[in-house]
C-alpha cells in the first residue's frame, strides 16, 4: 500500500460537554487505507456493522537498535458482539505512530459495513 495516497480524516475535537460516538464515522478507504494528523491526543474509533471480523493495522515507522517496531493489529469483532467489541477506541497514540509528517496510517481489512473516525482528547 502507499502511505502517500491514503485518505486523510478530518480529526474530530472531543469536549467536556459531551459528543456523540458516532458522529463524524465515515467509510474507510480501501486502496490504500486512512490517515490523520496525531499529536499524542489523538485516537481511532473502529465500529463493525458486518458480520465477521475485522483486523485494524496501525504502520508503525519507528525502529528500536536498528530493528522495525512490529506494526499494530487490533481485532474489531463482528456486529453484535456481546461485549461491546464490535466498537472500539483504539489510541490515543504516541507520536512515535506518526510518519514523517505527522500522520497515523490505520489500514482496515475490510471497508464494507466500517465506519471510522479520529478524535483528539482535550488537554488536560
């Protein structure tokens, strides 16, 4: 997949007074996967509408003594999981995650019945 060619997500700001969890939730992309801008506040909220599975992967950039930090997978259950697994947050993440211009690469899968969206926590 190129990196470059992903859809960017409109990162979406959470406040105290409250919003929705399904607000702002789009399609993924499936060629070549979403990004969006990360600051250390931001996460990936995953909901799975189908009815299998699906795995999340995150494009870690970073190396540690040389060698590749092993990229993140997160399993998104099928829809109406009986513990709440089919809708997840995942983050907020580091900004370690980021590529070099400060994007986290989350790749889904599968894109029918997904719904995504990034969120920035507020500051404390």
């Amino acid at each position: 997949m190129a990196y470059a060619s992903a859809v960017a997500l409109t990162v979406v700001e959470i406040n105290r007074a409250g919003k929705s969890v399904t607000e702002d939730l789009v399609a993924p992309t499936a060629t070549h996967g979403n990004k969006f801008v990360n600051d250390g506040r931001t996460l990936l909220r995953v909901k799975n509408g189908g009815a299998v599975p699906i795995t999340v992967t995150i494009d870690v950039p970073a190396t540690l003594d040389g060698q590749a930090v092993a990229d993140l997978t997160v399993t998104i259950a099928a829809t109406g999981n009986v513990d709440g697994l089919d809708f997840q947050d995942i983050g907020p993440f580091p900004v370690s995650f980021n590529q070099s211009d400060g994007y986290v690469w989350p790749v889904c899968s599968a894109v029918a019945d997904i719904l995504i969206g990034a969120y920035r926590l507020p500051k404390l």
